[in-house]
C-alpha cells in the first residue's frame, strides 16, 4: 500500500522544467540567435584549425625535398622539378629562376640584385599570406565569442529580474530557468573562446617556423645565383636503406669433421 502511494505521489509531482532546451526555451528566439552564432563560430573554429594543421604539415613534409633532392640538381630549374608543384617551395624556386633569366637583361648589377632580392621576397610574402589565412578568424572567436556569451548572460539576468518583478518575489522557480539560460550562455562563451585561442597561438608559432624555412631557402636561392651556383648548402643525405642482416660465420670445427 506505501509503495503504491509512493508511486501514486511520484506520478502527481509535476516535471522537472530545469535542463538546456528548457532554459533555451525560456531565452526565447534571442536565446537561440546567440547559441545559433556560438555554434557557427565553434564549427568554424575548428574548421580552420584542422584545415591549417594539414596544410602546415604538409609544407613541412615537403621542406625535406628541398633538403635532400633539390641542391643535388646541377641547375635551378632541374631542382624545381624536384618539387611538388603545389608546394610553396616550388613557387619560390619557379620565382627565382624569372628573376634569375630576367636580371641578366639589367646593365647595373646592384640593380639586377635588388631586383631579385626583391622577387624572392615578394614571392615570400605571398606564401606567407597564404598560410597566415583564416587565422584572423579564429583571433576573433578567441576576442568575441566570451561577449557573445556574455550577452546572453545578460539577457538571462534580465529575465530573472522581471519574474521577481511580476511574482512578487524571489522564488526559485521564478528564477532558475532564466538563471540557467544566463550561466549555460557564460559557458558556451568560454568554450568557443578557449580553443580558438589555443588553436591560433599554435597555429601562429608554427607559421613562424615555416617563414624562418622560407627566409632560409630565399637567401640560399639568392646566393646560388649570385655566385653562379658556387655557393649553395651542404646536401642532407637521404636516409639510408635498411642493410639486410649478415649471414653467420660457418664454424670451423663444424668444417674440420
């Protein structure tokens, strides 16, 4: 009989209304137009993170070509065909062979070196830009997205103060569904925030590696042409093929018998 009372009571007691869809309910159409703008935001953010990550990888992968195979080549242009030819090594070899068939047609030799210093560096500068795009994105989730959510904590804060208003007082049930929209905003801010900060600092450190490689590269191509292929860096050897294992020694006291 207690049991059945119990379960009776159980049935009567109204549902809970306290969780995230029911605090996003309570927000209303503003409520859903900031998360809407969070999500977007995320989903971008990572977006750009993994997309970056790839294609940093994948010039740094490629960096081992122009370690190992290109100054092998007895020419610039042999070398540039060493390279794969979307990668931004082969933009910069291919822009310095132009400059390198179009200074010779200069009469002043400081000219003809401006010249294709300033090639190399243009082409540098291009390959950077490209690598630097969409980190502007994921600097501005990193800077906004805190607001954005603090907008909506605002709005929750709002709210709960004109339910105190119109009931007359401060009971939980007043207050916990706008309370829980304003504190769920907050956390969705910060969320979005964090990896798009973390995510733009890493990605911005490793493009200063590759802009150091690619500065490298430019002052190695331009004293190569300079010096008319006397002066380039040393070679990386490639690494070596697994030797296969030697045969043993045949025993001699084996032979004797």
């Amino acid at each position: 009989m207690n049991l059945y009372l119990l379960a009776a009571a159980a049935d009567a007691a109204p549902e809970s209304k306290f969780g995230f869809v029911e605090a996003m309910r309570e927000g209303g159409p503003v409520a859903w137009s900031i998360l809407t703008i969070m999500v977007i935001m995320s989903v971008g953010s990572f977006y750009i993170m993994f997309t970056k990550l790839f294609e940093q990888n994948k010039v740094m992968k490629q960096y081992n070509a122009v370690q190992t195979q290109f100054w092998r080549a007895s020419s610039l242009k042999e070398g540039a065909t060493k390279l794969d030819k979307d990668g931004p090594w082969r933009q910069l070899a291919d822009d310095a062979v132009k400059a390198q068939d179009e200074h010779g047609k200069m009469t002043d030799a400081l000219e003809s070196h401006d010249y294709m210093h300033g090639s190399l560096q243009r082409s540098e500068d291009s390959i950077n830009a490209v690598l630097a795009g969409g980190l502007p994105f994921l600097a501005t989730v990193g800077a906004t997205a805190p607001f954005v959510g603090l907008l909506g904590t605002v709005i929750g804060i709002y709210r709960a103060l004109i339910n105190i208003g119109i009931a007359g007082n401060a009971s939980i049930d007043k207050v916990a569904g706008p309370v829980g929209e304003a504190l769920i905003m907050t956390a969705i801010g910060l969320l979005v925030a964090v990896p798009a900060v973390f995510a733009f600092n890493w990605l911005q450190s490793r493009n200063r590696k590759i802009a150091a490689m690619l500065s490298t590269f430019s002052t190695d191509l331009l004293a190569y042409m300079n010096s008319n292929g006397a002066v380039k860096p040393a070679v990386t050897a490639a690494a070596p093929a697994a030797k296969p294992a030697a045969k043993p020694a045949a025993n001699p006291t084996l032979n004797k018998s």
